[in-house]
C-alpha cells in the first residue's frame, strides 16, 4: 500500500533543502488514510530511505506522540553534506557523525572539516573577489 516520498524530496530541494511540512501530507503521499504507530515509523522510515532528515524527532516517535494528529509539522532537510544538513546531522544523530570535527571545524573555520565541494566554493569565492 504504502508510496514513496520522492515529490517531498524533490520539493525540499526546490525551497533550498529545508521546509516544513505536515504529517497529514506526509501520510497522504504514502496513501495511508489515518495516522498511527506504525504509520508515524514508516513516515520516519521513508524519509531517511529518501536521503531527508527531520526534526523534532518525537514528532515522528510513537513512544513519545501517542496521539498523532495531521497537522503535526516537521522541518525536513536534505541530507547532501552542506554545512547545514552536517550540523543538523551532528545535533540530531551523533551515533552517526564524528561531532567534534563537524561542529569545531565549521565553528572554527577550520577548512579540513570542509567537503571538497565547500572547499572548491570557498576558493571560487576569492577568485570572484
């Protein structure tokens, strides 16, 4: 029964990466008439196959909202390594991110905690100046 969120993919992008969104739109899109626990984790579930992080995470977590409700909203981010989806990476799933780097490295500006496409960009920038 249950779709994809590819059209939230592809609409995350087009508005920069991040958006806010309902959980009845996210729900429809997958062709679930109700909300639910198992509903909730397959929202959760198809937004991480799709490449998109979310936050906050109880919104998503039927242990915590046990009463889901369509107008719930989540920001939803693409996961490409910009600095932004790194950040939000490092705060929301530590387990999978060296935290310490992403977040003194950005902070700091220290350019090994770049991507080489940052890096490239950065240099673009002073080349343009």
């Amino acid at each position: 029964m249950s779709g994809d969120l590819l059209g939230t993919f592809e609409e995350c992008v087009e508005e920069g990466g991040l958006m806010k969104v309902n959980l009845g739109d996210l729900r429809k899109e997958l062709g679930y008439n109700r909300l639910g626990k198992w509903v909730l984790e397959e929202i959760a579930s198809k937004l991480e196959g799709e490449g998109l992080g979310y936050f906050p995470r109880d919104v998503l977590d039927a242990r915590c909202n046990t009463e889901p409700r369509q107008w719930d909203e989540v920001w939803i981010y693409v996961r490409d390594d910009s600095t932004r989806a790194r950040v939000l990476d490092a705060v929301l799933t530590p387990e999978r991110t060296n935290v310490r780097s992403v977040l003194d490295g950005l902070a700091g500006g220290d350019l090994s905690a770049l991507t080489a496409e940052e890096k490239l960009k950065r240099i673009q920038e002073i080349v343009e100046a």
